[in-house]
C-alpha cells in the first residue's frame, strides 16, 4: 500500500493539479517536486526518528500525514495549499516503504534475502498497479475520489502499523 501511494500520488498529483486549478502542466509539476522534497527530507531523517520513535511509531504517524496531507491535498481550494500539503503527504509516506523493507528482513534471520525480496516484490507490485487502479477509478468518479483511495491506503497502514514490530528490533 506504501508504493501503490507513492506511485499514484507521483503519476497522478500533477494531473489532479492541473485539473483542478486549471493551470499550466509547467506549475503543475511544482506538485510533483512538493511531493518529492517532502519524501526527500523524509528519508534523510528516517533513521534519526526511527531510532527515537521506533519503528511502529514512525509507521503510524507517517501513514497519518500521508492520509492527513493528501486528504488536505484534494479539499484545498487554493493551489499553495494543495502543494503545500502534498509536500506534508511526501514527508509521510517517505518513510514507510523503507522500514517495511527493513522489518522484511529481520522475518528470517538466516535468510535475510527472501524477507527482503517478499516484501520488495510486494511493494513494488503495488507500485505498478496502484495508478492504474487510480486511473480506473477517475475513470468511474473523478480522480479526486480516485486519489481518495491513497488516503484509505494510507489509513489502513496506520491501523496495521503494529505489524511493524520486528523492524523495531535492530
């Protein structure tokens, strides 16, 4: 659910801006690159707040901004403030797909490997199907709605972010 977000938001924000607020693709690409910084700094500082919080804490709060900041995202009536809290929403889910990576690993701790190699496959499984599962629904809706389903995908990641727990044990 982590990539299917990442993946939906990246091919899909800059289209749902441009929609939107009927602007040129060229500032709608600003989305994009709001959305990309955020999960940037995410990732720079993920093991700092890992370490502090651990790993089911990050997890959850992380999916909670993600959904908080998407769910601003596609209810601002200002442009700034969509950016803004895609920027919010990158921060989020920045982290949540590399401790899951790492929590893969620790599954069997003799074969690191295909702990990895499950959760990656999954994850990016996700990645590949999550935009046109959005498309789909844009296509039956609006892609608001349709960009809507991250916000759920994020949700249920905090509700099973306790899941987590093995990454907790570095």
């Amino acid at each position: 659910l982590a990539l299917m977000i990442e993946g939906s938001i990246l091919d899909w924000g800059a289209i749902y801006l441009r929609e939107n607020f009927i602007i040129d693709a060229a500032y709608a690409a600003f989305g994009f690159g709001a959305y990309q910084g955020g999960m940037a700094l995410s990732r720079f500082t993920g093991d700092y707040l890992r370490v502090r919080t651990g790993a089911v804490k990050l997890v959850f709060f992380s999916a909670l901004l993600t959904a908080v900041g998407t769910f601003i995202a596609l209810l601002s009536p200002s442009l700034v403030g969509a950016m803004i809290a895609f920027a919010l929403a990158g921060v989020g889910i920045g982290n949540v797909a590399p401790v899951l990576f790492a929590g893969g690993g620790r599954l069997e701790p003799d074969a690191p490997g295909r702990g990895i190699a499950a959760v990656t496959t999954l994850g990016y499984s996700g990645f590949l199907a999550g935009p046109p599962l959005i498309g789909f629904a844009a296509e039956l809706s609006t892609l608001q709605i349709g960009l809507g389903l991250t916000v759920i995908a994020a949700l249920i990641i905090a509700v099973f972010s306790r899941l987590v727990q093995a990454a907790d044990t570095y």
